[in-house]
C-alpha cells in the first residue's frame, strides 16, 4: 500500500512532465504509466514464486548463490503451487478489503471533520444546499480510479487462475459488496458529478486485451512449471512400474541421491552442533527434488533423460494450451461482438438521421440563396434600389 501510494505521485509527476495538449490525452498516458506501476507493485511476488522461487538453486554440493554470497530460495515440501495460492490469496483479499475500508471510511472521516462546526447549529442554520457544499468533490480522475481497481482485480483473477481457481468467486463476491459500497459513496458522501460524454474506455480498452492474452501464456507456464501436473503424467505413462499406468513409485522416482560425503568441507556443519546423523555411518545419502544420477554414475549428478522427457512434454503442453484456448478466445470475441446489434443499429440510424437534417438544411440555404440571387437579378428590384437612393435621408 505505502509502494502504491508513492508509484501513484510518481506517475502523476512524470505525466505532468510531458505536458499533453489535450484531457484525453493525459488520461491515456497517466493510465499506461499508472498500471505498470501497480502491475509491478502487486503481481512482481506473484510472478517470482510462479517462475523464479525453486527454479535456480542447482543441487546438493553445487548449491547456486546469488553474488556469490546468497543460496537461491527454495520451494516447500509441499511445492511452489501452493505458496503461490497463499500468495495471491493475501495480495488479492488484503488489497480489496483494504480498498473497501478506505473508499467509504475516508469520504466519511473528511465530512465529518469538514462539517463538525455546523453540525452543533440547527437545521434553519444549516440549510440543505450547505450541506452538500461540504460534501467530497467528485474529481476529473474519480473514475479513473475505479477503472485501475478493476483492472488489477481482473489480472488477479486471470494471470494466475490455475493456481487459484477460487479468485473469480471472490472477485463476484467483492464486486457485489463494492457496488453497494460506491452507490452509498456517490450518493452520501460526493457532490454530484459533473457528467461528461466518453466515445470509449480509452487505454483500459487495450490494457485489458493484453492482460487477456498475456494471461495464456502464465496459465499454461504455471501448469507447466510450477505444478506437477506433467511431471506426473509423464511418470504415469512412460515410467510406472509394472505393466499397468499407476502412481505407485512416483514419490521415489521423483528425489534423486546424493552422496553426503561429497558436501565441500565449508558447507557442512560444525562438530559442535551435535550433528549426529550427519557423521554417522548408517547415513551416507540424502534425497532432494531433482532428476538427476546418482552417485558412481559415469554422469553423476547430471541431468537424466527423464528430466528431458519431462521437459519436453512441458513446453509441448504450452504451445497446445496456448494455441487451443487463443482459438476458443478469438472464436468467443467472434461470437460475441462487443458492441450488440441493436446498438450497432441504433447508431446507423443516429448517423442516416444527421446526415438527412444536414442535406436538408443544406438545401434550404441553397434554395433561400437562390431566391435572393433572382430577386436581385430582376428589374423590379433594381427600380426599388435607385428608388431608396433618391430619397433623402433624415
């Protein structure tokens, strides 16, 4: 919230630096700036337990550090997926909790503090009209606002629905609660708004379209590489035991071995941290998640050609998903149009109906033209012109 508030000065600073020439203008450039401000603020933890958390921390005995001096992270036992639900479900609730409270808290707490003093006259001193002068003035950017909620709450919903596909029940549910939270907002506490014609959404229109695309590709990365969904089924149908495609083994197929004497000496504990399992004898091997050889291998500690098959099977699955839900997304747009027909016909008819007044109106400046051109041009007009010249003027 503290990052938001100073990404939101920071824009609105850099925007006013470019000085745009039209309202319009400013909208859409203060709108592309503001939500990859806030796109970074709230989905940058998401995108890193998603694709980063887990994924680049090498094995026992060749652990990978950062700067040479920090261990990558690592997942839970139980996986990075369920991390990432956790996440999104504290960023996503917090935030819209949070926004509720301040969207009706704060416009009360300011007219209250604004109208103390008059509140003690009574109502004959205080009238209607004074009331509703000290009311919260609804700004040019109020709407604006509201766009940028529902912007982010639709990239929660959507960039990470895999993992959480609960997100769109909390959304509806959020959204029910803050319409009737805004129409107490506009009609209690704000001075009417000025109302003022729009011929669209402006940039939100093509924010929203590329959040829907982008979505894509994050479902497919998190089914892919963040859950075991393949992992999974390629061990079902290519590496089960026995004759039949089961589950059973999957646990021990999935951790490799490693050889505990092989740890470098400055990684391993002190003698006088009473690690008794690591210095005894019946423990000379650890597991972890990995597909890797074991030990005595002629490729020890390399990759198997599971891991490979399991590669493949993940970015073959991405191009599919990809490709399958992009049809079923452009033959859904196709199917439903975003502007209905009577609507569509409705404007046709607003446009022939102007076009009609103007070539009349066009036509009756002609013909009014054209009468005064022949009066003009005829005998009798000209004798009453050097009729009026003779005359004296008084």
């Amino acid at each position: 919230m503290i990052l938001n508030f100073l990404y939101e000065r920071v824009a609105i600073k850099i925007t006013d630096m470019e000085v745009p020439k039209t309202h319009v203008e400013y909208e859409n450039k203060l709108t592309v700036k503001m939500f990859l401000f806030q796109f970074v603020n709230y989905y940058s933890s998401c995108f890193y337990v998603a694709f980063f958390k887990g994924k680049f921390v090498g094995y026992p005995g060749d652990y990978a550090y950062m700067f040479g001096k920090w261990r990558n992270e690592e997942c839970e036992p139980g996986g990075c997926l369920i991390e990432l639900t956790t996440q999104l479900v504290i960023v996503m609730v917090g935030k819209q909790v949070w926004g509720n409270i301040q969207e009706a808290l704060v416009p009360w707490l300011r007219n209250w503090w604004v109208s103390r003093s008059a509140r003690n006259h009574p109502e004959s001193l205080y009238s209607r009209w004074e009331q509703d002068h000290d009311l919260q003035t609804f700004s040019q950017l109020g709407l604006f606002y509201e766009y940028l909620e529902m912007v982010i709450q639709f990239g929660f919903i959507t960039l990470f629905v895999a993992s959480f596909p609960l997100a769109p029940l909390l959304a509806l549910m959020n959204n029910i609660l803050e319409v009737r939270v805004d129409a107490w907002k506009f009609t209690t506490q704000f001075r009417r708004p000025v109302a003022a014609k729009a011929h669209s959404i402006g940039a939100w229109d093509e924010i929203l379209n590329m959040i829907a695309v982008f979505s894509v590709v994050t479902n497919a990365f998190i089914v892919s590489f963040t859950s075991d969904m393949i992992p999974r089924l390629v061990y079902k149908y290519a590496y089960h035991l026995g004759t039949e495609s089961t589950m059973e083994g999957y646990i021990n197929n999935s951790l490799s071995i490693f050889n505990i004497s092989e740890i470098p000496v400055e990684n391993r504990p002190e003698e006088g941290e009473n690690p008794d399992w690591f210095y005894s004898s019946n423990i000379t091997t650890c597991r972890y998640r990995d597909y890797r050889y074991p030990p005595g291998h002629e490729k020890q500690y390399t990759h198997t050609m599971q891991f490979w098959h399991i590669l493949a099977a993940k970015l073959a699955f991405i191009i599919i998903m990809e490709h399958v839900v992009f049809v079923v997304k452009f033959f859904v747009a196709w199917l439903i149009p975003d502007v209905p027909s009577d609507v569509k016909a409705r404007t046709k008819r607003e446009h022939y109906l102007i076009q009609e007044y103007l070539h009349d109106y066009e036509l009756e400046k002609l013909k009014i033209h054209e009468r005064e051109e022949r009066a003009r041009s005829s005998p009798a007009f000209m004798e009453q012109l050097d009729a009026r010249a003779l005359c004296p003027r008084y």
